[in-house]
C-alpha cells in the first residue's frame, strides 16, 4: 500500500492480530488524531508546553488535587524514575518475585538507579502485609540494603487484580514501618475497568506514594507518567527524570495523547475492552478438552495449560508467549483493538490444532 503524502510504505498486514501482548497493538484512531491537534507552530520544549501544563488538571480529575504527573517515554523508565524518588542509595524495594521490575526490565532498577529488589514468592502475583514481612526487617544494620519501599503492580503480571481494600492494608503495612508505596500501573485501568472503580480508589485513596501509570497498553503509541501521590514525601522528580534519560524533548506529543486518553472516558472504554474479549476467550476454552485456565482472569490476560505441541503448532498461526517453559503454561493477551471475530477464529484454530493431537 502507498500513500501520496509519505514516501513510507506499508510492511504489514493490519488484519492480523495475536494474542501475545497488549503491547502488539496498533495506535488507537483518537490517540492518532490527537497528534495532529498538538502539531504545529512551536511549542516550548522539555514539558513546558501548553498539553503538559493542561495535562495536570486532567490527571487531578483522576488522582487529587496534590497529583503532579511527570510524562515518560516507557514503563521502565517510569519505574526506576518512581523508584528513586522513593529511596536512598542504600535503599530496597520489597517486591513479588513475578513483579515487573524484577524480572522484565533487564535489572534496571539495580544497575541505573542502584536499587537492591528483595524478592518474594506469591501464589498469584500479589502482595500481602505478611509476605511484604519475610524481607521488611534489618533496618538500621548497615550490611543490608534497607527496605524502604513496597512496588506492587496492578493489574499483576499475572492478570489478578488486587481490591482497593487489599491495596490499603498494604499501604497502612508499609507507612507504619517507614516504607513508601509505589504502584506499578502500567494496567491500571485494566483493574479499574475489572473492579467497576475510579483510578484513585486504587492510588490516592489506598494510600499510594507514587504511581506508574500506563497508556502505551490502553492505546497510546508511546508514553506513560510518573504519578507523583505524595508530595511531601516524593521530591525532586523533573531532576530523576532527566538523569533517568526520561525527559521527552517534544513533550507536548506524549501529553496530547495522555489527554486524549484521560478526559473523556476512551481509558476505561478500551480497558473495559480487552477485558471482556479475555473473558470471552476464557469461557471459550473453559469448554474444551484438553485445556484448563490455570488463573483467575480478571484483566486482559488468560493463562492456560495445554499440551506442548499443540501450543507449539497454535504459535505458528498466532503469537502468543509461553509462559512457563516447564508447565507449558501459556499466556493470551487481549487489547483494545481485539475483535470478537478474533477470539472465534482463534478458538476454532485452537480446536482444530487440539483434534490432530
Ligand atoms: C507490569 C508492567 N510494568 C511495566 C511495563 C512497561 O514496560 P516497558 O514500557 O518498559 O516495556 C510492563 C510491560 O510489559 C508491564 O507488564
């Protein structure tokens, strides 16, 4: 395909579509369009433009009047920014083993920001006071890193969805012990669409300190925002961000989107979305022989166990990730641009490639 005003060309075919990540998924149109009501003229550089200075009003609608945010390029990045302003230099982050920034972000929280991860195991990818307890100890000895701060993340990567009251208690847990909370929300409005609740009941209302908050998943083409709660506890964020290499010089494009996303209801319309084609995908093959959904889904993302090669000849007609070498468990990730004809089709392959098992 070619277009008269680009000398670019069309390397895909957008009809195809896979289950392997909400990452995979094209821009949605109102983020594309928003691009086109920010461009043009000159604008100031580094976030000191009109669409970043607006954007405050639209993320305190959702977060509080106290909320700054602090537009990123990407979800690690937004991560070891939070989690500096969080900690000293000899400081931990208590976190669950499956999390994010300890097994997906290529150790970054310890080799740019220097931060030790203290890992715990969880059945189902959350945190609770008691096991955030088996590595919140030891303050005050010098010859381990301090546990200063918690990191959960909601949705988990495991696709469950903590309770606003679940995450309260964690953070009344952390505060009487001296530790900061920050939320790892790159599918945060996948919770919230899960749970029928406002983004802060969550985070502001819960007690968060700081906030990762995704848009690159819900359909921005790139960007997410530090969320900073708790002013009075978490500083100097514009300094971490530029040190982080995190400050977008065209500033006013990653807002603009944000803006599109957060001041109407195009968030929650598209996490609603992707959670309710996982749905679909999960009562589907709830139904078959053969397969057994190992996670409660209550996001967009359904793990299942089933045998190897069927996943393996599956895979050659549809991406999707293995999740567990050693179980076979695989994981399906819907996005907002997820059809109901593609969770049909997909089930009927998956039917197919079960019955030549
Ligand atoms: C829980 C969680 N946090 C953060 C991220 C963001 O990572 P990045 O934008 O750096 O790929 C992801 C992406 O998969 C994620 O699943």
């Amino acid at each position: 395909m070619t277009d008269p005003h680009t000398d670019a060309v069309r390397h895909h075919d957008p009809s195809v579509r896979g289950f392997a990540s909400d990452n995979y998924a094209g821009v949605h149109p109102e983020i594309l369009a928003a691009f086109a009501v920010a461009n043009g003229g000159h604008q100031i550089a580094y976030g000191e433009d009109q669409y970043t200075e607006h954007l405050q009003q639209v993320f305190r609608r959702h977060f509080g009047d106290r909320a700054e945010a602090f537009p990123v390029f990407n979800g690690t990045g937004a991560n070891v920014v939070a989690l500096q302003a969080l900690l000293p230099r000899w400081g931990a982050v208590v976190a669950a083993e499956s999390a994010h920034i300890n097994v997906d972000e290529c150790g970054a929280p310890e080799k740019i920001a220097g931060i030790k991860v203290l890992t715990v195991p969880t059945p189902d990818g959350k945190l609770t006071p008691e096991l955030i307890d088996l590595q919140a100890w030891g303050w005050g000895d010098e010859h381990r890193a301090q546990p200063l701060a918690v990191s959960l993340a909601q949705s988990t990567e495991l696709g469950t969805v903590y309770t606003a009251e679940e995450i309260k208690a964690i953070c009344d847990h952390a505060h009487e012990r001296g530790m900061l909370v920050h939320l790892d929300g790159s599918r945060l409005a996948n919770a919230a669409a899960s749970q029928g609740l406002p983004l802060r009941a969550f985070t502001t209302d819960a007690g968060v300190d700081v906030l990762s908050y995704g848009g690159t998943k819900n359909g921005l083409l790139f960007g997410e925002a530090v969320v900073v709660l708790n002013p009075e506890r978490v500083r100097d964020l514009k300094f971490l961000r530029k040190m982080s290499m995190q400050l977008a010089s065209k500033m006013r494009f990653v807002s603009v989107q944000f803006e599109a996303l957060l001041a109407g209801d195009l968030w929650l319309r598209n996490a609603g979305h992707a959670n309710a084609m996982a749905r679909r995908l999960e009562q589907a093959v709830r139904e078959i022989d053969g397969v057994t959904v190992v996670r409660p889904v209550e996001s967009n993302a359904v793990f299942a166990i089933l045998p190897r090669e069927v996943s393996e000849r599956l895979q050659k007609r549809y991406r999707f990730y293995f999740w567990d070498e050693h179980t076979g468990e695989v994981r399906w990730m819907t996005a907002f641009d997820t059809t109901e004809a593609d969770i049909d089709a997909f089930v009927a392959a998956l039917i197919e490639e079960l019955g030549r098992a």
